[in-house]
C-alpha cells in the first residue's frame, strides 16, 4: 500500500489508472488555502493522517490542486479531508458542483480545524461542514467534554479531556449536527472578547460532530491548530476514526 503526494491532476491520473474492485478504500487529503491566513501545521496534520491511514489499510492521495475536482477524478476516493484548508476552496462552480455530487453520490467529507473556514461565501458548504468560521479564543488550555461517548471517533477519549488549542466558534451552526465533543469556556483562563455579531454561544460549546447529509456522511472536528496536536496518539486516533465514519469503513 502506498500514499500518493499529489502536484496536479495528471499526476494522480497515471497513478490511479486501472483501479480494481479489489483495490485498498482511498482518501483524498485536500490542503488548498486562498489569500489569507495559512496554518503553518499542514505538513504535521498530513503526515498524521497518512500515517494512521496507512496503519488502517487506507490509501491516500494529498493535493492543494482545485483541478482535482471532477466527478471523474472523485469517484476513486470514498472520503475527502479538508485538512486545515481556509478561505477560497475552488476556482469555479463546476468544482463546486463536482463536490456537491460527490457528496449526494454517498461520498464522505471530514473538515479539519480551519477547514470552517474555507468558501466562506458558500451556504451549501456552510451546511455539510457544520458552519462558518467566526471567531475563536486566543491559544489556550481548556476542558473538552466528550458529549457523545458513542462514536467511534470519540469512544475512547477522557472526559474532561485536558487540551490545548483555539476554541473556534462559528457562524450558521447547522442545528441539524450529532455534537460529540464540546468545549467549556468557563474553563478558559483568559477569555478573548466574543465579536458583536456572535451570539450562539451555548455552554459547552460545539467543537466536533458528525451528520448524514444529502446522502452522503460529514465528520468535523474544530481540535488541530498546534503542529504538536498531530504527534498526540488520541488525536490521531481522533481523525482516522472520524474519517472512518465518513468513508463508511465503521462497519
């Protein structure tokens, strides 16, 4: 089994031609990041999740090219991780479109941390991944709670969980979402100061969770800023569990 670093389309077209029904499930890990702020923790989040892929016999392939997305090119994948990817997403609505039937074709998706905030003008993908981007804390410890101890993504986690992080808010909440995780703000030792704008604030506060959507599965988690986040055992454990769910690999 091998993982396949990704530099444009053509590349992964040689590498997947021939695919058998016997073939090993694929991810695709998407990292493209727009004009903006950009994560300097996207090499550690791929290098983990190639690793606990490969671990779990899953094969992956890793690209920021937005060519990716054709129907062609995405019915080789079961689920697509937006691995802390911000700001613009695709070029045009043909990408956009080819996401969409990927999605309603059974396919699944998993947002990790910045993930809610790429295509911040988009309300479909506001809905798959669960909302908007927002706003967060500054870089702090605090308690997660574990809402949800059925999942698998969440099964095995300590609750309180003691960690480390931003906690992100967003912006049209989709009501619909299973909330596994939540974080306490009153654990926070130094609270920033919420935008005006921000009132859904329930105590704790959403910071994973997992839906059907449209006939397809989405699995986010808010957790991942730190480069050190993705040598953590548990929140390796974390990813390739919810990627599992996504793709239908929990079975």
């Amino acid at each position: 089994m091998r993982t396949r670093p990704l530099v444009g389309i053509a590349f992964l077209a040689m590498n997947l031609a021939g695919v058998g029904a016997a073939e090993p499930p694929r991810v695709l890990i998407y990292t493209r990041n727009g004009k903006g702020f950009v994560h300097d923790n996207i090499a550690s989040c791929v290098e983990a999740l190639t690793a606990v892929c490969r671990q779990a016999g899953i094969e992956t392939a890793v690209t920021n090219d937005w060519n990716i997305f054709t129907p062609e090119s995405l019915r080789r994948f079961r689920a697509i991780v937006f691995a802390n990817t911000n700001n613009e997403a695709f070029e045009n609505d043909e990408q956009r479109h080819a996401l969409q039937e990927f999605i309603r074709g059974g396919g699944g998706f998993v947002g990790i941390h910045s993930a809610t905030g790429s295509e911040r003008t988009w309300p479909w993908y506001w809905a798959l991944i669960g909302g908007t981007f927002a706003w967060h804390h500054p870089l702090q410890p605090f308690r997660v709670r574990v809402v949800d101890r059925e999942h698998p993504a969440t099964s095995f986690l300590p609750d309180p969980w003691e960690w480390r992080d931003e906690l992100y808010y967003v912006n049209k909440r989709n009501p619909k979402v299973r909330v596994l995780l939540a974080g306490e703000q009153a654990s926070l030792a130094k609270p920033g100061k919420p935008p005006a704008g921000l009132t859904d604030l329930p105590e704790p506060y959403p910071l994973a969770w997992c839906h059907e959507f449209e006939g397809g599965r989405s699995f986010y988690t808010a957790l991942g800023h730190l480069k050190e986040h993705y040598r953590d055992p548990l929140f390796r454990r974390h990813l390739l569990e919810g990627i599992r769910w996504a793709a239908r690999l929990d079975r």
